[in-house]
C-alpha cells in the first residue's frame, strides 16, 4: 500500500501564481509534508502560468460539470515541479483572466461562479480518485466541505486552514441558484450572513477540522476585534479550530543558495555585499545609513495609515526607506508624493518577486506595523536574511518575534523590535529605538546571527499539520 493521498488546494500557489503569503504556504507545507504522505496540490490553470515551462498537459476527457442548471466544461491538467504533482482545473471562466482575483481596487463580480466552479471541479476529482483528506484554504475553496456533505458516498475527510478571516468570500443572495445550493443552506449556522452568502462559513460549519496560521490569531479570531462578524460561528465550531504557526520554506528563502541575489551568504559580511550592491542599484545618496525597508500589499491590514503618517518623521531620521508593494490606489499616491519629498524614500511600485529576496538580503530592519496579521511570513524571512524586524505585535507577529529587550541566546525564538499600540507615535518610537540599536553594533549584530541559525522552518508545524491528518484518517477509519 502506498502513503496516504492527500489532496491539498489553493487558489495561489508559488510559483505559478502568488499576490501573497497563501501561495507561499500552498509551495512549501506540501513539500515538508510529502515524505509522509502522497501529497497532489491543485489550482486552478490561470491563463498567465506557462503552460510549456512547467510541462503541463491535460489528462482525461474535458468533464462536463453542471452548477446552476448550466454545463461548464472543465479540464484537468497535472504537471511535476521540483519532485511534487501539481494539478490544475482549467475552466474558460475561472481561468482567462488577466488578474487572480480581479484588479487592484475590486474583485471580479462573479467570483462566486468562478470559485465556486474551482470547488465543484475538485468534488468531481473526489468522486473518481481516492483521497483520505483534502486539505483547504481559504474561501475560495471553502464551499467543498459543503458539497461533500451533499455526497455521502465520498468518504474523503476535510480539514479547511482559515489564512486570512478579513477576505470571507461574500455575495449576494442570488448566487445561491447560480451555484446550485439549496436554499436549505441558507440560513445562520450555515452559508447565510446579513442577508448575503458567505463561502468562509460552509468551510468552518462543514469541515471536519479548522486550522489558522498562528495560536495567537486563533484566539482573536474568536473575538469581535478580529473575528470579522464571524466571531460568535468561530466560537461555536471552536472545538475543531486549532492554531499553528506557518513555516517559511528554507531552501527557496535561503541566504546561502538564494539565486536571486546577488552574493549568497551565510555571515554578516556576506549580506553587507548585498547592501552595498542593492544600494547602488537604486542609487542612494548616503550609502552609510541603515537600510529600513518594507515589503507587502497596500492594504489597511498592513498598518499603512500608521506607515504613512509616520514615515515624514521617519524620513528625518539618518536612514534610508525602500518600499515595495502594490495595492489600494490612496496608499500609491501618499507614498509617491513622500518620496518627491524626501530623498532617502525609495519607491517600487507592482510585485517583484527578485527584487524582493534583493531587499531581504540588502536590509537592515523590516517594518509590519500590521493591524491584523494572521501569521505573516515576511518577518520570518527576513530574520532569516539577517534583517531585524519592526513589528506590531499582533496575531503571528507575536509568535514569531519577541522584543529584542528580551533577548536570549539561548532560546530559539526570533528577535526583533516590537511595540504594543497600534498608532504612529508608538511605531515611530520603534523605528527610532531601532535606529539606536544599529548603533550598538555588537548586540545588534549578535541578535541578527541569533535570529539568522533559528529554525522558521516547517520543522516544528509540519509535525503538527501530521498530528491533524491522522485525527482526521482515524476518524475517517471509524467511518
Ligand atoms: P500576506 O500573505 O498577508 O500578503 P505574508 O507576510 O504572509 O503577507 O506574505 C507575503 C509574501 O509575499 C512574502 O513572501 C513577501 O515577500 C511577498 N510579497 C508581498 N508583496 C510583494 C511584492 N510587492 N513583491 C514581491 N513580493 C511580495
């Protein structure tokens, strides 16, 4: 008998297709999880992946699947990339768009139809192909749980992993006929939400077990702070929620094998290669202060109204500030009309995978002062790279970095800088505590070789993702 089979999906997976960390833990929990179990991740085959780089081809008929009283036609596609099976369901409508979700200030208006379809796809692969567990992220996949509770004869166990609760998969109540679920299901404990339809919530009453991405936001997610209007359902289905911390895949974020910058290294003298070369390359003024970046989508959740309204102060003190993202169009123009003013702003509009690992290599702090934050893997990867943390501490931010003040050398935990309230004042009060930290170069430097040999790998969670799989195949033995 082989391993278990594992069906493990997501609307992102790098690197064939990522706006952010899902698509980072869709790569990398499958791999760490392989040598146990026979893991299949499947996406759907959006227009803009490369079909010929990744060799993948069609297997099986074109299906006919029926959703609302309309016929799609829906094919599946596999590839191997890197020793893992990549599947994709490959449908007009989910499919050719220029955008994943839709452009940056909207999704498109019937995601409900295209995700819904992704989900409807996948039950017809459960029904011909034998998998113990399908493992589910977020709401785009969410709607399975549901359909398989329509399916008895389907034996396949579901656990659903809650990455972000802020993005809840919600429209109007007319979607429920184009998706062809019952009106039965369209009341509180299940899909219903003010008069609306929301996928996130047939994932968490239909699954058989929940994960979110840090212990933390496990349990704000169970309050009216953080819980998105989905606290009193989180903690009603809270018996089957368990939080774990992600990992960061530590061959692909690898200092020493990262072929995407320009020296790879394993010590501080290495990364200062790094600096100087970055430095150049976007022409700083003053090559000897502290490099300060930020990397991340302009979204509210990222703190960008406490960035913004700190960053003229910030921008007086002795350092640079390079900024990466792409997002809502208000946090655009306040950042491009920062830079015009200050000359140590740097800005880089869009999504540039290269030029990131460039700035995590380059940098000496990284900024999150995040409102929420689910896990957050960008704090890990640049401890990782030797760039000390300045962060919020909230949902996975507090698990994964603890205060310099409190530094241990012996411990394993990673450090950084953080701080408790969530407002300008207090994350430039940070910003400057850092600043004065860099100055005391023998602590901060033994921080950052501390926090470069810790363990943010997959390691410790993958252990406990096996721990959830063999409930779930117990229970699905027990019948
Ligand atoms: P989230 O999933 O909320 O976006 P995470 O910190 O979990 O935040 O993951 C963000 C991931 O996306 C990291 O790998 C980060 O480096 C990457 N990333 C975010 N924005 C950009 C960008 N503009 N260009 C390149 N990489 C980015």
């Amino acid at each position: 008998m082989g391993d278990p089979r594992i069906l493990f999906a997501a609307s992102e997976v790098y690197p064939f297709a990522k706006s952010g960390g899902l698509a980072d833990v869709a790569y990398s929990l499958p791999r760490a999880l392989n040598d146990r179990y026979d893991v299949d991740v499947i996406l759907p085959l959006y227009q803009f992946i490369d079909r010929e780089r990744f060799g993948i081809q069609a297997i099986g008929e074109t299906l006919h699947i029926k959703m609302g009283g309309i016929e799609y036609p829906v094919t599946v596609y596999s590839c191997d990339y890197e020793d893992m099976t990549y599947r994709f369901i490959y449908t007009p409508l989910l499919c050719d768009r220029e955008f994943l979700y839709g452009p940056p200030h909207g999704g498109y208006e019937d995601n409900d139809i295209r995700f819904a379809l992704f989900n409807y796809a996948m039950l017809e692969i459960l029904k011909r192909d034998q998998y113990e567990i399908v493992h589910l992220n977020d709401w785009q996949t969410a709607l399975l749980p549901l359909l398989l509770n329509n399916e008895p004869e389907i034996k396949t166990k579901s656990l659903f992993t809650i990455h972000n609760l802020a993005y809840q998969g919600v429209f109007q109540k007319k979607a429920l006929s184009k998706l062809g679920i019952d009106e039965k299901y369209f009341h509180m404990d299940c899909l219903e939400f003010y008069g609306e339809v929301n996928f996130m919530k047939a994932g968490i009453a239909y699954a058989d077990k929940i994960t979110t991405v840090s212990p933390t936001y496990a349990k704000e997610i169970l309050t009216p702070e953080f819980g998105c209007g989905l606290e009193g359902f989180l903690q009603y289905h809270s018996a089957k929620l368990t939080g774990i911390v992600n990992g960061i895949d530590t061959e692909h974020f690898s200092p020493s094998h990262d072929k995407m910058i320009v020296k790879p290294y394993v010590d501080l003298r290495g990364k200062a290669v790094n600096k100087r070369a970055f430095l150049k390359e976007i022409k700083v003024k003053d090559p000897k202060r502290p490099l300060v970046v930020f990397i991340g989508r302009f979204t509210w959740q990222k703190g960008l109204e406490i960035f913004i309204n700190a960053l003229p102060d910030m921008a007086l003190e002795a350092c640079n500030i390079v900024i990466l993202g792409e997002g809502e169009k208000q946090y655009h123009d306040a950042f491009k009309a920062l830079a015009k003013k200050h000359d140590n702003i740097y800005m880089e509009f869009g999504y540039d995978e290269a030029l990131s690992h460039r700035m995590y290599a380059a940098s000496d702090f990284f900024l999150m002062p995040s409102l929420f934050e689910p896990c957050g893997l960008a704090q890990m990867i640049a401890m990782h790279y030797g760039s000390m943390p300045i962060v919020h501490s909230v949902g996975g931010l507090t698990d994964t970095v603890h205060d310099h003040a409190s530094f241990d050398k012996k411990s394993q935990k990673g450090y950084g800088v953080v701080f408790t309230k969530p407002d300008p004042h207090a994350f430039l009060h940070a910003v400057k505590k850092a600043l004065q930290l860099y100055r005391m170069k023998a602590r901060y430097n033994k921080i950052r070789k501390h926090n470069m040999l810790c363990d943010f790998s997959w390691r410790e969670s993958g252990e406990l993702y096996i721990k959830e799989y063999e409930y779930l195949r117990e229970e699905g033995q027990r019948g």
